[in-house]
C-alpha cells in the first residue's frame, strides 16, 4: 500500500481488514530509521527522537539488524546509552 496514505485513509484500510504497509528501517541520509529499536535505544540513552544528536548516535550504533541478531552486540552498546543517559542532551 501507498505509504502516503492520510490518516482517514488508513483508518478505512484497516477498517475494511486490509493491511497498512509502512517503511520500517529505511531512512533518507541524515533522517532518523522508523525503526522501534532505534527509538528504544534513543529513550536508553535518554534522548528523544528530536534530539539534535540523535541521528548522529543513531548512525554511530551497529545496524538494528545486526543487533537483533547478535546479543552480545546488544550487551555491549548498553554500557554507552548509560553513559549518555548521565550527560546531558546538547
């Protein structure tokens, strides 16, 4: 389905059963990923999706992919979200 459809749009689509497709992951350069994990990661690290370093922490963190596939990738980035957690957002 069209990504752009408005919200009356969508509200009829999954009224009538049909499902509503949206990009999840893909992220034009300097664009935040419509990504849940990303946004968890942002909240862990005490940020907010419109933080002015968000983007950048987001492209310094391994591939939502990658971490989902690897646990130990997700153990080891915890450890900096803690550390930006205790400094304050710019």
């Amino acid at each position: 389905m069209n990504p752009s459809w408005s919200p009356l749009q969508r509200g009829m689509l999954e009224a009538m059963g049909l499902p509503v497709y949206r990009a999840v992951g893909i992220a034009a350069p300097g664009e935040l990923p419509d990504d849940p994990l990303i946004h968890a990661l942002l909240r862990a690290a005490g940020r907010s999706r419109d933080a002015e370093d968000a983007v950048r922490l987001a492209k310094a963190w391994p591939a939502p992919r990658a971490l989902r596939a690897d646990p130990s990738a997700k153990r080891a980035l915890w450890p900096q979200l803690r550390a930006l957690r205790r400094l304050p957002g710019p």
